[in-house]
C-alpha cells in the first residue's frame, strides 16, 4: 500500500481562483441554473452577441471546464 502523500490538484491555485471555482462549482450544480442555462445563454446571444456572450462563458464557467477553445490553448 503506498502511504507516500499526494499532491493536492489544487496546489498551484491562488486564494481567488479556489474561491471562483468553489463558486462556478456550486452555481452549476444548483437546479435553478440546470434549468435556466441554456435559454440564458440564448437570450444573452441575442442581446450582446455571441462573441462577446462565448469570451464571457470562457472567461468565467469556461476556464475551469475546458483546456481551452482552440488547439494553440491546448498546447
């Protein structure tokens, strides 16, 4: 049995970035978004556009999700 410690996966996160994902972690979860998320993605489409609506879900959500939008991100 290995008994040696694991590293945590939060370890090189600032104080900021461990509260913003404990946040997105909790508001994703909660049904009011589950139910509510895509038609505010739409309307907030229609409203300020797609590129401005798709950098602010990046921004926030997309971040955390994701290794990033496109393969130079990634790399």
């Amino acid at each position: 049995m290995d008994t040696a410690p694991k590293e945590s996966i939060f370890k090189h996160d600032s104080t900021f970035t461990l509260i913003k994902k404990m946040i997105i972690y909790k508001t994703m979860s909660s049904n009011l978004f589950i139910n509510h998320s895509l038609n505010a993605m739409n309307l907030a489409y229609s409203l300020i556009g797609m590129k401005i609506t798709n950098k602010l879900i990046e921004s926030t959500a997309g971040s955390i999700f994701t290794g990033g939008v496109s393969i130079d991100d990634l790399i």
